[in-house]
C-alpha cells in the first residue's frame, strides 16, 4: 500500500506528516507500506492509494479519490487514529 501526505508546496508540511506517519506505523510494527510527500499541483490519483492532506487543501485535493483529511497536521493522536483506521480498512491492522 502506498500513502502519499500532500500540501500546497511539497516541502515542509507534506514532508513533516510523511515522516510522522512513518514513526507511527514503526510504533505500529507494519512495514508493507511507503510513505511519500507531494504538492497538491503535482498529486495524481494513480500516486497512491490513500492521501493526506491538511484541511485548509482538502477542497483542492477532492479529485485525487481516497482522501484523509487532517483537522491539524501537529495533532499526532489525530494522525496516529488516523493511520490506524487507514490500516485496518486496508487489512493491515
């Protein structure tokens, strides 16, 4: 499974999320799925199989299909019930 975190200019805040998600899924002990960052111009639905993005993008990123949408990207209890969910759904929890 492939999870890619996107924000309006790929730098700082999809890079931050990505490498949130990757300690959460270390904490979790799952290893079958990659984690990317992008910005929201360059994200296609072919990318990944889940997206996160911030709310204040979530309009803009509607088209890219199956969309997690973060109330706050610093809240790790939020992201990590987030991933969690993701994982389960998709069978890897």
């Amino acid at each position: 499974m492939k999870i890619l975190t996107v924000c309006g200019s790929g730098l700082g805040t999809s890079f931050m999320v990505e490498m949130n998600i990757k300690q959460i899924l270390e904490e979790l002990g799952v290893t079958e799925v990659e984690v990317t960052h992008s910005d929201l111009s360059s994200a296609t639905p072919g990318d990944a199989d889940v997206f996160f993005l911030a709310k204040d993008i979530a309009e803009g990123g509607a088209h890219l299909g199956n969309v997690v949408v973060l109330e706050s990207i610093i809240d790790m209890e939020e992201l990590r019930d987030k991933v969690k969910q993701v994982l389960q759904e998709n069978g890897l929890l």
